[in-house]
C-alpha cells in the first residue's frame, strides 16, 4: 500500500474509536507529565526570585508576577518535553498490553497513529507558536521592565545616611554623614564623605566635605562628584604614601556598560515578532527562528515519539523515555548553539536553526525505515542482484 493512500486511510479513521483511545491516553499522559514538571519549574523559579529580590530588593508586590512572566518563558518548552514523552508511553503502553500488536493485525500502524493524534498535536502546536510570537516577548517586556523600575528605584535611594555600605563587590566602602535628595530626580547630596578603595591590590582612602551623586545621559554610569577634599594612596606611615589634595573629583560606583548590555538584550528578546520578521540585525534574526522553531520542534518531535514509543512486550520498561529525554536534550542544545552561532555572524540567516531541523527529520527517516525493516530488504536486493550476476558469470 503506498503511503499516500496509507494516510488517506488514516485521516478516515480520526473519528474512530481506536482513534479517540489513543488520543485520551495521550491526553492523560500529557496533563500528568505537564502538572509534574511545571511544579519543578515553578518551585526553581520562586527560589531563584527570592533570591533576587534578597539581592537587589525586589518589592514584594512585584515577585509573583515576576515569577509568572518567567513561568511563560517556560511553557513552551515544558509543553513540548511533556507532549514527546507523552507520546512514547501512551504508544508504548499499547504495545506493553499488546493493544498495538492487534492493532497492527488490523492494518493499523505508525502512519496511522501519528494521524490518530494529530488534532492533539494541532492544537499543541497553535499554542506554542502564539506563546513563543506573542506571549513569551510581551512577558519578557514586563520582567524588563519591572526590574528597570526596582534598579531605578533602588539606585535612586542606595545611599543611606550615617552607615557604612560596600559597591563593586566590597571594592569600594562609602559613609556619608548626612545625605538628602537633590533637586536632580536621579541625585543626592552629602556632606562629610569617607572612602575606601582598592587600586590593583593598594588602599586609597578619599576624604571630601561634599558629594553629589549623579547618572551620565551617555554611559548610563552613575558617579560621586566629590568636592573640597584629599585622596591618600597608601595607609599613613608608608614609605610611598602619595596624599592628593582636590576641590574635584569623579568617582565611578556603577558602570553603566553591563547594565546597557543587558537592556538590549532584554529588547530583543521582547521585540514583536512582526518587527523581527522585517530587521537585518542577526541577533533578531536568529530570536525569529527560535521563535518559529520551538513550535516546529512539536511536529517533528511527535512523529519520532511514535516511534520510540513502540516497544515489544517483554522489552526493557522505559528505555523509549530514557532515548527520548536525550534526543530531546541534544536537540534543544543543537537549537542554541545553533541560534548563537547566527548571532555572532559565523552562520548565514539562510542556513540559520534550519540545518537542525532538516537533521533531526533525516534522523527520524533512517529510524522509521530501521525500524521497518526497509534497509534490510534493500540490503537483500543488492545482494541478490549481485548473486544473480555471478551465477550468470559462471554459466
């Protein structure tokens, strides 16, 4: 029978009740797997936001929508791995029973269960692409910008009044005995500053009677101007103690660099996708084709999971999942290093995250014909032609 009119066949049978068994298996499976997961995620996720708002001091209005904005980041992913294991052990789970096996008797056989769930699949793969088009970016905007608003916040009031506090990792200790707003919405004044530092391994120490802080429009680096005081380089009593005295000085405490990167950064990844879909720039390139891949990695991976998911009866418990996991490991890792390769410019967008795809149906194409046996009776065709001839040969 051809395959053509094998999944004419199929697409017949949708309605069938074999049809809706599979589907409900796979179903059950799914919700199971998803709920198990997602729970995981979610528990990482509320620690590591803690965590962060321990670290920067994150108001407590904004960590569970923080945690729920990085949960969308997650579904699709999470979707995709419950869905393939879905389906290996709902399909495996009919061949363990024998179910399958009747079921093959019956002419019924991978064709037609990568057909029997395809109204699962359909629906799987519409949700993912408006999750990772729509819903993921509009999250990633507004994680990016309540984070903007807490650094903002707390950059406004970091410095405190009469205590001691630690910039650049402990490299730079500052006291201020008095500080007040200033009339610039992003400054502060003080009065009576003193400063430790360190300067490749030596100690200075900054005396002022005045300090502003301030944020440059250009680098986004946050500054003390420093008035009216003496620098020492050294302790007292060294040997090469130099002593600088100054009316003024800038000194760097937050450089605005890293904080730029990962702005832009935050941009693109939630950038719409339609203006994805009309820029040159690789790194929005190479967001588009993540995108698009993560709901076409559904319809490749529900194809092989059919096929892992058949089993014999008296088999190994599992080993399909185990299989799948690691083919799904490596082929969302091929995915980023994919996706980096095109952002640094060593890929052409024309060849992009697409090479993996057509790699992983190539895979998927052997394994079927592996698993039915094809490459054996071509094997046996080239062997008998060439038997054939000798024969003749010798006749």
């Amino acid at each position: 029978m051809k395959p053509t009119s094998v999944f004419k066949q199929a697409f017949k049978s949708t309605n069938t009740i074999i049809a809706k068994y599979l589907m409900r298996k796979v179903l059950v499976f799914l919700m199971a797997i998803f709920i198990v997961i997602g729970l995981v995620v979610f528990g990482n996720q509320l620690a590591v936001v803690i965590q962060e708002s321990l670290h920067i001091g994150i108001p407590v209005a904004d960590l569970f929508p923080l945690i729920g904005f990085k949960v969308v980041r997650d579904v699709p992913l999470i979707l995709s791995l419950s869905l393939f294991l879905a389906i290996i052990l709902s399909v495996s789970k009919l061949y363990k029973s024998s179910e399958a096996i009747v079921m093959n008797s019956l002419g019924l056989g991978d064709k037609h269960f990568m057909v029997f769930i395809q109204p699962i699949i359909v629906t799987i793969f519409v949700f993912i692409l408006f999750l990772t088009t729509i819903a993921v970016p509009w999250s990633t905007e507004q994680r990016s910008m309540i984070m903007d608003r807490t650094e903002n916040a707390s950059e406004f009031s970091f410095i405190k009044q009469g205590e001691f506090q630690e910039f650049k990792n402990g490299d730079i200790v500052f006291y201020a005995s008095k500080v007040k707003d200033s009339e610039k919405a992003d400054g502060q004044d003080m009065e009576e500053i003193f400063i430790y530092a360190l300067s490749a391994g030596e100690p200075i120490i900054t005396l002022a009677k005045q300090a502003q802080k301030y944020t440059d429009s250009i680098t986004n680096s946050t500054y003390l101007r420093l008035k009216d005081g003496t620098r020492y380089h050294g302790f007292p009593g060294d040997t090469n103690k130099k002593i600088l005295n100054f009316d003024l000085y800038d000194l760097q405490i937050i450089d605005g660099e890293v904080q730029k990167s990962i702005t832009n950064y935050n941009k693109v990844e939630g950038k719409g996708t339609l203006d994805l879909l009309y820029s040159d720039e690789l790194n929005e390139i190479a967001e588009l084709q993540w995108r698009l891949s993560q709901p076409l990695s559904v319809l490749i991976l529900s194809a092989l999971g059919i096929l892992l998911g058949k089993a014999s009866p008296r088999g190994g418990k599992n080993l399909g999942v185990l299989v799948g996991v690691a083919v799904f490991i490596l082929y969302n890792n091929t995915l980023l290093i994919a996706k980096s390769t095109l952002e640094h410019g060593d890929s052409s967008p024309i060849v992009g995250l697409w090479w993996v795809h057509l790699l992983m149906l190539l895979f998927i194409s052997i394994f079927y014909f592996y698993r039915h046996g094809t490459f054996t009776v071509l094997f046996d065709k080239i062997v008998g032609q060439f038997s054939t001839k000798d024969r003749t040969n010798v006749k």
